[in-house]
C-alpha cells in the first residue's frame, strides 16, 4: 500500500473512532505532535538552542552577523 493510500485510510478511520481510541492513538504520537508544532527541532536540538541563547544573553557566548558565518564557510570550504 502507498503512504498516500494509508494517509487516506488513516483519515477515514479517524472521523468514526470513539474517543477512547483517538485518545490512545493521539497519546502513543503525542511527543511527535507536539515537536512538530513547536518548531520541528527535537527536545535535544531546543534544549541546546536555549543554553546556547542564555550564554549569548549573559554576554558569555559569541555571535556572528550573516556575512560573517558566510564568510567563515566560505574560507572553511578553501581549506
């Protein structure tokens, strides 16, 4: 079967299951979903971003404008 096809069966089976169901169904992806929602980024990958985003505030972490990462790629590529 297509993942197109099992998307649509999916879809039909959700509209008539009872609500004991969905609510298992939806409590087995809750992590997914809510990932998904927030930013696609993983609880790892957000968990590093706001330590790394604390450090920048407290001026502990360094940062670079646009052209400067560009530019520090750019050199990483010639090497």
């Amino acid at each position: 079967m297509t993942t197109p096809a099992m998307r649509k069966q999916l879809m039909a089976y959700l509209q008539n299951a009872d609500d004991k169901k969905i609510k298992g169904l939806y409590s087995l992806l809750e992590d997914t979903i809510e990932e998904k929602k927030s930013s696609g980024l993983t609880k790892e990958q957000l968990k590093f971003l706001n330590e790394e985003r604390k450090r920048y505030l407290n001026g502990e972490g360094i940062s670079y404008s646009l052209e400067e990462s560009r530019e520090l790629i750019r050199k990483r590529k010639a090497s």
